[in-house]
C-alpha cells in the first residue's frame, strides 16, 4: 500500500508508540483487503465500550494508549446509563469498570457521546457525515445508515480499527469506500403496505437471505421515514452482515449501471411470518429503542403512555443529547413508570440478563437479544409493545 512520507514517518514510529501501532493496525487491513492508499476521515465512531463486550483485557488495551484524536470521534452505547446505572440494575464492580473504559476514551480526545445514531444528534454544520465522506464508524446500524441512507462511504470498523482511525484520522481504501463495491448485488421486491416495525421485520428476513449482499428495494408505492430506513438497515445488519442497501426513490442511487444477480420477491404474508414465529406472550419486559430512539419517536412513545401506568419494565433507549433535548417527553414517559434510558441499550447492557423474554419492536434487537444477552425476543409493533408494557395484552 502506498504510504506518504508523513504516513511512512508514522509507521516507523518516528511520532510516538501509540501512532505507530495505529499505523500498524491501518496498514495491515489495507495489505490485506489490497487498499492502495489511506484516505482522510470525516469522523469516527467507536465500538468497543460496554465492558460487558471487551472485558479487562480490552480496558487494558485502551488504557495503555496515548495521544489525542484527530477528528471528531465518539462511542457506540456503553453497557449501562452512565448516570442511571443502578436504576437499571447494573452492579456496582461493572460500572466501576465501564466508568474506567470512559474515562481512558475521554483521555484520548474521544466525545462522550455513546449511541448508535451519530446521525440523530449532529445535525446541520455539526453532521458528522454527508453524501460521498469517508469516515470510520463501527457500529453495525450506523454503518448502514451512514451508507445507505446518508451516501457516506464506510466499512464496518472493529473498535482498534475504528480507534486507531480516529488517532491517524485516516482509513484504509477499500470496500464500502469503492464505488466498485457500491453495486446492488439482490433487488428486492415488497409488494406489502410497510408501516413501523415492519421495516424491522422486512429487514430481518432479507438480511438472513443476502447474508453480506447489497440489496436494491422496490417498495409498493412507499416513501418510507427516516426512522423506518433506520430500523430496515438496523435488522438487515443483525440477521446478515448488510451494510449498505438502497431504496427505489429513497436513498441516494447506486454509483452506476447494475444487474440483480438475485431477485427477491416478499409480500404481507412472509412478514406476518416473522411476528407469527416471535410471539409477545409471556414478555416479562419491553425494550424500545434500537436503534436509539429519534425525537419523533419518543414523541410517538410519550403520546401513546400519557396519563396511564405501565405494569411491566419498560426501556427506551436513546442518545443523551436526544433526550436532554425533549425533557418533556421524557418526564411524560417517565410518569408512566417506564424508564428512559441514555448512552446504553438492551443488548449491550448486563442488566437486560435478568429477564427471560423480552418484547420489542427493532427486527435487530429481535436477532441480537437471544445471542448476545440470552433473553428470548418477540416482535411487535410500537403499539402492541406498548400495549404488553401497560398489561392490556399478554
Ligand atoms: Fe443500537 Fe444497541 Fe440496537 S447499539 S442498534 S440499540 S443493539
């Protein structure tokens, strides 16, 4: 791979340790996936922060490194509310250590802004990506977002990479960043009316059939939201490894002339399969907000609580700044006895681990919570979800 002379400079250790091994990290990718060059980063998102994820030898790791970022980084949802974490039944030996992971990003430069939705709470001149940048983000929803829906260019960076990114404030020239693996590879057909979380439902069962695939959607006279792209993206990466997809007349197009290697035809009956095959009964707990909530959704949350009481734990996660930014909402959420919580989520939080079966509206969360915090899933829709919360439906 080329190198620049201030690049070869950093390789050979000539500004410090840190950089060097950052160096060293970028170029072996770049080796390996034949990138030619590195290339600048708008910004960076980190995964590799719940201690439940990276445990001590991962602490050590970050802990032992020096220096300052050099663009703007932040971090993927930690394993607790960093403020509330004993609300949400975290112990007090794990936030010790996951203050620690905070602190040692801190010390490098990084935000502490921990959520899957950069894209929610940098806005306008503050954005953190826009239509053709580079970046370097981790987190598997975001990544999606971010090529899919925003246009950005980014593979889905581990947490040394993505750091070392951020130090380097460089990446390595390879996959999502080439138009040549910008093609659609499966174009999927939907002849179904889409609303809510069936766009996670949608994206669960075409992420397990394209695998890493790129799929191209023509939808039935749909213009889905932002959020709806969102929770499509989020499921489609959970149940496959999909990291960009495109929407007829939704998403920015694919680079050039392409050809389906694949077409996929999907109606109103293989979706009412997913909630058929992941029933709400016997849900001891709801967890919405995967990916964190925007602030149209709490809203939609807020008005559907109003004035009643939830009989069961319900979660909704969201960015910090998202929910500094609607305190009413939140207050009106929280009356109900649901809780609002901030920079973490159901699947990366310990706490969730006491629960055997819980609901959700995310297609992702669906795919994640039995693996990754061994608590059974059922899907539903926000209202449905809602109602089992306030105990009007098993
Ligand atoms: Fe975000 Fe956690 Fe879901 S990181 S996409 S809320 S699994």
């Amino acid at each position: 791979m080329y190198l620049s002379r201030e690049e070869e400079s950093i390789y050979q250790g000539e500004r410090g340790e840190t950089l060097r091994r950052m160096m060293e990290i970028l170029v072996a990718l770049g080796d390996i996936y034949g990138a030619e060059k590195l290339v600048p980063v708008r910004s960076v998102q980190i995964a590799g922060v719940s201690y439940k994820n990276i445990g001590e030898a991962g602490l050590e790791w970050i802990s032992d490194l020096q220096g300052q970022v050099v663009v703007p980084s932040i971090l993927n949802p930690a394993g607790m509310d960093l403020c509330r974490w004993k609300e949400m039944g975290v112990e007090e030996e794990f936030a010790l250590k996951q203050q620690q992971t905070i602190e040692a990003y801190r010390r490098l430069g990084v935000t502490i802004d921990c959520t899957c939705t950069p894209y929610q709470i940098y806005q306008g001149p503050t954005s953190l990506a826009g239509r053709g940048d580079h970046l370097a983000w981790s987190e598997s929803s975001a990544v999606s977002y971010a090529n899919s829906v925003i246009g950005a260019r980014t593979n889905r960076e581990g947490g040394p990479s993505a750091l070392a990114a951020a130090l380097v404030g460089k990446t390595a020239l390879y996959g999502y960043h080439l138009d040549e693996n910008r093609l659609p590879s499966h174009l999927v057909e939907v002849e179904a009316d889409l609303r809510g979380s069936d766009y996670g439902a949608l994206g669960f069962l075409v992420g397990r059939s394209v695998k890493d695939g790129v799929p191209f959607f023509r939808l039935k006279n749909q213009q889905p939201s932002g959020d709806e792209l969102k929770a499509l993206g989020a499921a489609m990466a959970a149940s496959g490894s999909v990291a960009l997809y495109y929407v007829e007349n939704a998403t920015p197009e694919p680079p050039a002339a392409w050809q389906p290697k694949e077409t996929i035809r999907l109606g109103r009956k293989e979706i009412d399969e997913v909630y058929a095959k992941y029933p709400v009964a016997g849900a001891d707990a709801v967890a919405l907000g995967c990916p964190h909530c925007s602030g149209q959704e709490l809203e939609k949350i807020a008005g559907l609580l109003q004035g009643k009481k939830v009989q069961k734990e319900l979660w909704i996660c969201t960015a910090r700044k998202i929910a500094e930014a609607h305190p009413h909402l939140v207050a009106t959420i929280e009356e109900s006895g649901a809780r609002v919580f901030c920079d973490t989520c159901m699947v990366v939080s310990p706490a969730t681990e006491r629960f055997s079966r819980m609901m959700t509206s995310s297609g992702k969360a669906l795919a994640y919570l039995p693996g990754l915090a061994g608590v059974q899933a059922g899907l539903g829709s926000l209202e449905e979800c809602i109602d089992v919360a306030l105990g009007r439906r098993q």
